[in-house]
C-alpha cells in the first residue's frame, strides 16, 4: 500500500514595497535653494567686507590728511632755521594721489635759495620733521639736480611732499587761480571739544541804549556818526583759528576785512593761513603766554608753543621765531592767555623789540588790566591796538554775541572805532552771518592793521 505524502503548499512571495521614484523638480528646488542661499551669504559677506574696508580706507585717508598737515609745519619751521623766508617760495602746486584706496594731496613746493645750501645742512634739519608730533613714520631722501636738490618726504609710505629748492631761475608750474565758492550757509552744527580757551572771560553784557530801535527796525539804521561826522569802524579779530577747517570755511564768508588770529602748531594752522590769503583775509599770530595760576588755568592749557615767564631769554625768542615760522603770512601777533607773562615789563619789551625788528605789530587782548603790552609797544615804536570788547562766551548763545556786537558798535560810536575779539563758536559765526549784512553802510568793518596807533 503506497503511503500518501502530504504536499505543503508553498508559501506566497511577498512582495517588495516599490520604492518611490526622486520627484527630480523637488531635487532641483532643493539644490537650486542651496545655491541661492551660498551666493547671497557670499554677496553678503563681501559687500560686508567691501564696507569695512572703504570706512577702513576714509579713515586712513582723514589720518593721513592730518599728519600731512603736521609735516607742512615742520618745514616752516626748516625753513626759519636755514634762513628761508616766505618770499623765497616761489610757487606751490598739490597733486591728487590714490594708493590701496587711501587718498592724498601732495604738496609740492618750489624754493629759490638766495644762498647756496649744502646738502649736509638739508639733512640736518630734514631728520627732525615729524620727530615729535607725528604719529607715523617720516621719511625723507634728498637728491641732487644740476640746479638744486630735491627732497622727497614719504609718511608711512606714501609719497606726501616733494622740496624742489633750485639756485638758478626755477622753471614752475603756474596754478590757476581757484574760483571763490559761493558763500555757503552756516549750519548750527554742535561744535567739536577745543582747547581751553583764554582765562579773560568776556565781560558782562552793559545794555546798548537804542537796541529797542534796532529790534524793531531790524537793521543799525538808529547808529549814529562819530563825533568828527565819519562812520564808525569796528575790527573784528577771530581768535584760536588752526583747530577746525569747517569752521574756516564758514568765517572766510563773513567779511574781507575780519581778522584771523591763527594759532601755532595745530592740525589746520597752515590751512587757515592759506585759505585766508585766497580771500584777502589778514593773518596775525596767536601766541600762547602764559596764564595766572589764579585763573584757573596753566602754561599746559595755553598750548604748544606757549611763552613761560620761567624760561631763558633766548629760549623765549627762539620759541617765538619757531611760532611766526610755523604760520604763513603773518603781519602781527596777539596774546593767547597770558595774564601772567604780559604783566611781567622785562619779558615783554623783549617779545616788543623781536616784533620791531621783524616789522610786526602788536594787538594787546587785555587778558588781565595790568598787561604791559600796549605801553611798551608804544615805547619801543611798535605799532599797536588794544581789545575793546570780547564778543562772545562758550557757554552763552548767539543773543549774547549780537548783545556785544552792540556794544562794540556803540563805543565806536563813541571812540571812531572799536576793537572786538571772538572765537570759532558756531553761534558766533552765526550771529556774525546774520547780523553783518544788516550794516548797511552805517558801520564799516575794517582790517586791525588800520587801527594801529
């Protein structure tokens, strides 16, 4: 009997899930998304870093501009001590320079030497420029011409100023006279720290009679004529000019006939010279002297360049020389501080008989009753003025300005003329701009120098 085997059915194939194709426009999002977001980070990145650099950049170059500001103060200073004045300068030309984005002007000037200088003594006084006050490094390498030599002064590597000084007839470049630039708008603008100012605090305002008149009529129309049937005639003398080109700018605008008393040694104290030449402006030193320990200041607040009544006799006088040297064109000198040095008789007719034989003159600012100033001018036969009224105050707004404006005016009125002294404030350069063009024939502002004496 056949045995039956029992056939196990075999099991059902199960059947692997399919798997799900890629959507290859899902794929194509995903990349193309990836992508975008790389490019934009990169775009961000380097416009970023394009940003950082061009700040980088007008930094450096605002850094440079100041520091070439500074060498233009050596050389004056060189110039003094090889006996070169301003009249051998025979022209002067600047060229726009550009290097790893940071832009410069370089100063060229061209000097005929009425000696003959050796090459050893321009050495000798190129080593000192930017030895002190110069953040960066200066160097300078002089070269010999058929005519001349040629120095050649680099700050931190860039190519800042070229001396050509020639002995024969010097071929130069003649600049073209710049157009005047429309007067432009003072702006109230907050003004920027300065150094402090000189211990005389302007008096208080004495209220001018009439100043209802002039409010209402909106002019000087009420002013009236000297006693002798002229015009009166005030000056007007800026003082502690050199520390801002934005405040030159605006005060060459007010008048002509306004002077710049520009101090020693600071960043823009050679701009201010210059551009007050360009507007007929007259330029006349701002010594700094030294103040009362009363006062509340000392020798340090009045500044670089400062005469101290402790100090040598000749190192007075060559301090003095180095100051007039450092500032272009001047034709006078007045005090900055100085309480305590210009009461002291010997030290200040030594200062006057300097200023004799340079054929300056002296405008005494009055910074203390007992300044000896005036008088010994008058005794040594140097012209002089004294201070009438100080205009302005620090602290006080531009009614106070336009208060001591009235007052100046009114002693004129008085006198023939008046002597008033102000400072770089922004409400005093605007109270001037707005209160000068209201004159209108009935008030002359006339230069300092014409009221010597």
């Amino acid at each position: 009997m056949t045995k039956k085997t029992s056939k196990t059915p075999p099991k059902p194939r199960q059947r692997r899930p399919r798997k799900k194709k890629a959507n290859p426009n899902k794929t194509y999002i995903v990349v193309a998304g990836f992508i975008l977001l790389v490019g934009i980070t990169l775009f961000g990145l380097n416009l970023l870093k394009g940003n950082l650099s061009s700040e980088k950049n007008t930094r450096a170059s605002e850094q440079l501009a100041g520091e070439i500001e500074k060498v233009d103060s050596d050389i004056y200073r060189m110039f003094f001590k090889l006996g070169i004045s301003e009249k051998n300068v025979t022209d002067e030309e600047t060229v726009k320079k550009e290097q790893d984005g940071v832009n410069w002007a370089q100063n060229i000037k061209y000097i005929k030497l009425d000696k003959n200088i050796s090459k050893n003594s321009l050495d000798g006084v190129l080593k000192d420029i930017g030895s002190s006050n110069i953040n960066k490094k200066v160097e300078y390498n002089i070269e010999k011409f058929k005519s001349g030599y040629t120095a050649s002064i680099k700050i931190d590597g860039y190519d800042t100023h070229k001396l050509r000084f020639l002995t024969g007839k010097p071929k130069v470049v003649v600049k073209k006279q710049e157009k005047k630039q429309e007067p432009k708008k003072v702006e109230k603008t907050p003004e920027k720290k300065a150094e402090k100012k000189s211990e005389k605090q302007p008096e208080k305002t004495a209220e001018v009679k009439k100043a209802d008149k002039t409010d209402k009529a909106g002019d000087y129309s009420y002013v009236s004529k000297t006693p002798d049937g002229k015009i009166p005639r005030i000056s007007i003398i800026v003082d502690d000019v050199g520390l801002s080109k934005k405040y030159v700018d605006q005060l060459v605008e007010l008048s002509p006939n306004i002077t710049f008393a520009i101090m020693p040694k600071r960043p823009h104290s050679i701009y201010a010279a210059k551009k007050a030449g360009e507007y007929g402006i007259d330029v006349i030193l701002h010594q700094p002297m030294e103040p009362k320990a009363s006062s509340g200041y000392n020798a340090d607040d009045a500044g670089e360049g400062v005469l101290m009544v402790g100090q040598p006799k000749d190192l007075i006088i060559a301090q003095l020389n180095a100051n007039l040297a450092s500032v272009p064109n001047v034709i006078g000198v007045n005090n900055h501080m100085g309480s305590k040095f210009t009461e002291n008789e010997e030290l200040m007719r030594l200062v006057m008989l300097n200023l004799k034989n340079k054929g300056l003159f002296w405008v005494d600012s009055l910074t203390t009753p007992k300044s000896m100033g005036y008088s010994l001018a008058k005794e040594e036969g140097v012209k002089v003025a004294r201070r009438d009224v100080f205009l302005d105050n620090k602290k006080k707004g531009k009614s106070y300005v336009v208060s001591q404006l009235k007052k100046l005016i009114s002693k004129a009125e008085k006198n023939g003329y008046a002597i008033g002294i102000c400072h770089p404030y922004p409400q005093t350069i605007q109270a001037l701009a707005e209160e000068i063009p209201k004159f209108n024939g009935k008030i002359e502002i006339t230069p300092v120098k014409s009221l010597l004496n």
